[in-house]
C-alpha cells in the first residue's frame, strides 16, 4: 500500500512541542551543542549591563562630590571678606572677656554675663555658617595647614611638634584656613622624660632647676 502523504507515522511529539515553544525542533541533529550558548550569552549581557550600570552610580557620585565641593568654594569665596571682618569683633570679645574682674560686683557680674552671651551667639552663627572656631589645647599635634608657630620653646610636659599655647584663636570656613591659629610649639626633644631628665642632672650638681637658665 501507498504512503499518502496524511500519513503521520513520522509525527513526533517532541519536535512538535519545541516547535511550538520557539524552540530548536530538532536539537540532537546538532553535534556537540549542549543547548547552553543562549545562556552563556544571556549571562555574558548581564555581566556587561551589570558592570555599565556600576559605572553610572561611580560617575554620578563623583559628578555629585565635584558639585557639592564647587557649591562650597562659592560659598566660602562670597563670604570670605565678611567672615574675616567678623573675626576682629569675635577677638574684641575675648578680650574683653579676658580683662573682666574675677570678683566682679552686681553691675559688673551684669555686664561680663551679657558679654559672654553675646560671644556665645556669635560664635554659634559662626558654627551655623561653617565657620569653626580653631584653638588646639595643649599637647595637640601642631597642623601647618590650620596652625601658625608664633615661637618654639622647650617643654618637660608635652612632646617636641605638639602645642603647648594658643595664642590666638583660628579659624576655618569650610575647611579652608580663613586665620591660622598662633600658638606656641614645643622644640624638639621636649616631653616628660626630658624633663625628669633635666631635673636628675640638676639634682647631680646639686644645683636647683628652677634657677637654671
């Protein structure tokens, strides 16, 4: 009998499933293709999209630090006059501050309490605006960038390159040095055992330290 051409003895399931599903219909007539290629390039993509991606969130935080720190040195340019002049009346405070009675009256004790008020606020507006106070303490490491040595003296309580006074007080807008603070620094080879050392050899000589020059 003649094969017709409805004959369906060559009909396979299989094929007709992968055909439908968009699939290769016949995968084993492919030697050697174990039908993962499409996944490793799907992988692959990902991997690039994934790495474009992590190099736009890179440049936009960069782009946004630029622009923040461009913001900032506006900022500090506009008012950096202005802070400076600031700066005398904050000085003019402490001074007054300074030379104020300990033991002072009613009406004295009035006045020095207003006046620390008022240093008190303006070096709060200071704060508010960026402008941050610089007045290291003592045994503080000296910063070239923040501080000016007024003089170098030696020392048997703090190590030689740290500050043993602030003279004037400094100050920063922004992080950049509007006045450097004045201090006085330690020479080198201060610190206590230069000191104790100091005093074994005056007490050797039988000589007093305090009246050694």
């Amino acid at each position: 009998m003649n094969q017709t051409p409805d004959d369906d003895t060559d009909f396979d399931p299989q094929t007709e499933a992968n055909a439908e599903a968009g699939l290769d219909p016949h995968p084993a007539d492919h030697d050697g293709d174990d039908g993962l290629g499409p996944i490793d390039q799907l992988i692959a993509e990902r991997d690039q999209w994934k790495d474009r991606a992590l190099r736009a969130v890179a440049e936009a935080e960069n782009t946004r630090k630029r622009a923040e720190a461009s913001n900032n040195d506006a900022r500090a340019y506009a008012i950096q006059k202005f802070a400076r002049d600031l700066l005398g009346v904050a000085d003019n405070l402490e001074r007054a501050l300074m030379a104020a009675p300990k033991n002072a009256d009613a009406g004295e004790a009035g006045l020095v309490t207003g006046l620390e008020l008022t240093q008190k606020s303006l070096l709060q507006a200071f704060e508010a605006n960026n402008l941050k106070r610089v007045a290291p303490e003592p045994g503080d490491a000296f910063d070239p960038h923040l501080h000016q040595a007024m003089m170098e003296q030696p020392s048997d309580s703090v190590q030689g390159g740290q500050v043993i006074q602030t003279l004037q007080p400094g100050y920063a807008l922004f992080g950049r040095t509007v006045r450097p603070a004045m201090v006085v620094v330690a020479a080198r080879g201060s610190g206590a055992a230069a000191g104790a050392a100091a005093y074994a050899a005056a007490g050797a000589t039988g000589g007093n330290f305090d009246q050694q020059t």
